[in-house]
C-alpha cells in the first residue's frame, strides 16, 4: 500500500490496557485553566519513569462545562487503578488547589467505577470546607486565600483505556521527519478521547523492551530503527531513511485511536517520508493491534 507515494508496511501497533480518567478544569478565563492543566500533564509521558501518561485532550467551550466557564480537558492514564487515584490526588492538589481561579470536575460521569479524589483533598480545608450536593454529585469547596477552590468529590474510571497506540515516520532527512511528524500531530490535535502524551505529541527515542548490555533496564533505544546503528545492528530500515520519529497515542477506547492514527498517518505522508512503520512486540505484549493497512483502507 502506498499514500501519495509513502509506503504504508504491512505491521501493526502493539497497544495495551490501561486505567483513565477524564478531568475537566475550568477557570475565569481559557488560559487560567490552561495553565493548571500544563502543570497537571507535565511529566506525564510514559508510566515506565513517570507513574502516569497524561495530557491535555482539548478546550472546551463555557457552554460544554459544569460551571459555565471556559475549561480544558485532560487525560490520565495508568496500569491500574490504585496507581490512578494516587495520580489524581496528588496532581489535582499540587496544580488545580494551587492555581488562581480554576476548579476541577469529572468528565467521565456516566463511569460506574469511582475516584474519590476530591474527597481525598477536602482535608486541606482543615475541617473548614463545605460539601454540596448538586444534581446527584457531591462538591466540596475547599477555602484557599483567593476564596474558594471548588471540586468534585469523585472521579470516574475508564477501566477499558487503551495506552501505545503508534506509528513510525521513516524519512530520508531529520527535517523531513520533523516536518510530516508535526503535520501528524496537527491533524490529530482535539481528537476527542484521545491524547499524544510526548513532548509535541512526538518520541524521537523510541524503546524495546529491556537491554541488550545492562541488566534491569525496562526499556532501551529502538536499535532496529536507529539510522546511525545500520552498519551495527539488524536494521528494520529500508534503504535511504536517516531519521525516523515516532507518534505515540493513549486513548479512551481502540476507535478513537484508529480513528486518530488515520488521520494523522494520512497527514504524515508527504515529500520526504519513505515509509509508515509501527512498533511491535510480536502481539506478546498487548492485545490491541492496530494494522497500519487496515487502518487505511
């Protein structure tokens, strides 16, 4: 198969499940709740060395959010769902409580399963906070110097997430890849359900399981795919690609990835690219399996 002249392989991407929750933080404006967010995802790329994989999904307009102000919508994802509460508490108190202005709510209300990380915060109001029941949902306003800092008592779980949806760009120069890497990112920007939790949306240091030369390492460089490690090693590289960047996925459910990659596979094929490839591990590690080909048939 071949996209504008790209090569799409005949391979698919190795995905896994894990645990999500969807948190809506709005603010007096867009950038204040901007700005709790950006802290709230920050070292959030990987649950290898981070403990959670997290990112800002999209904006949200007043009129999407509980309280009628202009928000923003993030994503956490975990390998399970102890991990997950853990994550909520302490990001929720150390970026949403801290920040001028925002407060923090669900944004998966139809979830059974529940987070009471909201709970777990209202002891910062030191006995002083006050609950609310609205439309079925408790809130607590916890007091902070600015005034009230409101939260939702509990947090949905998405116990079917799905983390490591991805695609290679293999190109013949590292503008090149940069440039179709960018444009994939761009295409899949506020995709709903779905969140690129690298710097940029983009991974240049792509990883196998383990190590070759050093014992307890988790994951190591992608030698197969390392232009300058050809001569060296058992390249998976066809002839002519000298740098290749990786698009790394994490999504509520295998739809909203496929759908994702899709379009940012098809935005990625342009002057310079040689071939679409994936990361796998052989389809031991994952149940998701998403075939490039398939994807774009």
């Amino acid at each position: 198969m071949e996209i504008r002249g790209v090569v799409i392989e005949d391979t698919f991407a190795e995905a896994f499940g894990m645990r999500a929750a969807r948190l809506v933080i709005t603010g007096r404006t867009l950038g204040w709740a901007r700005e709790a967010a950006l802290k709230l995802t920050g070292f959030a790329t990987s649950v290898i060395a981070c403990k959670v994989e997290a990112a800002i999904e999209r904006e949200l307009s007043p009129e999407e959010t509980p309280d009628g102000r202009p928000g923003i919508a993030a994503l956490m994802f975990t390998m399970d769902s102890d991990s997950l509460g853990k994550r909520l508490i302490e990001r929720i108190g150390q970026t949403v409580l801290t920040c001028p202005t925002v407060s923090c709510f669900d944004g998966l209300p139809a979830a059974v399963d529940r987070l009471p990380a909201g709970r777990a915060l209202r002891v910062f109001g030191d006995r002083f906070q006050i609950s609310k029941m609205v439309g079925g949902q408790r809130y607590w306003r916890v007091p902070v110097m600015e005034g009230e800092c409101l939260l939702q008592e509990s947090f949905g779980m998405q116990k079917k997430g799905v983390g490591g949806g991805n695609f290679l760009i293999l190109a013949r120069d590292g503008d090149s890849a940069l440039t179709a890497a960018e444009a994939a990112v761009a295409a899949i920007d506020g995709t709903p359900d779905v969140i690129l939790p690298f710097p940029g949306g983009i991974v240049r240091s792509g990883s196998k399981v383990g190590a070759r030369g050093y014992k307890g390492m988790i994951a190591s460089t992608n030698d197969a795919f390392c232009p300058t490690l050809r001569p060296i090693t058992t390249s998976a590289l066809p002839d002519g690609v000298n740098s290749v960047l990786e698009i790394v996925l994490d999504g509520l459910n295998a739809e909203a990835i496929s759908q994702a990659m899709r379009a940012g596979i098809d935005a990625a094929c342009r002057p310079g690219v040689i071939a679409i490839s994936a990361g796998n591990y052989g389809g031991k590690l994952g149940p998701y399996h998403f075939h490039l080909q398939k994807i774009m048939a």
